[in-house]
C-alpha cells in the first residue's frame, strides 16, 4: 500500500512534463468542439435561407402568439 501512496505523492515516481503552450498548435487547428462555434465556410442565400429563418423563428413566434389568444378565448378572458 505504501508504494501505491508514494506514486501518488510522486516520491520515487517518474515526473510528468506538460508540453509548453506554445506547442500545442493553438485553435486553429484543432476541430471545433461541441460548444464552440464553427466557421462559418458556407452561408446559405436564397430560399433555403428565408425557409429556415421561417421555421426557426418566424412560426414559433406566431403559434405562441395564437396560442395566448385561444387560452384566453377560451378561458373567457378576451370578453
């Protein structure tokens, strides 16, 4: 046991070197990982572009809208 605790203490174990950051080869070339934003390479124009627009922003903002007008039209708070 007492071997195990002295190579987590480091006494008699072999030291670990960390690489200088430098080396590391900055962001750059590394991938983008699964929270950090990609580069944009290539930007959608045209239908596809208003399409998505649409249903990401566009009709989730109008079904929350009339979602609230028939909760009170049928709540009976609109009268």
């Amino acid at each position: 046991m007492s071997r195990a605790l002295d190579s987590i203490h480091g006494k008699g174990a072999v030291s670990a070197r960390l690489r200088p950051a430098a080396a590391a080869g900055g962001p750059s070339g590394q991938a983008a990982g699964p929270f950090d934003i990609a580069p944009d390479t290539e930007r959608e124009h045209g239908v596809a572009g208003v399409l998505v627009t649409g249903l990401l922003v566009i009709y989730p903002a109008f079904a929350t809208v009339a979602a609230i007008v028939v909760g009170l039209s049928l709540s009976g708070g609109g009268a």
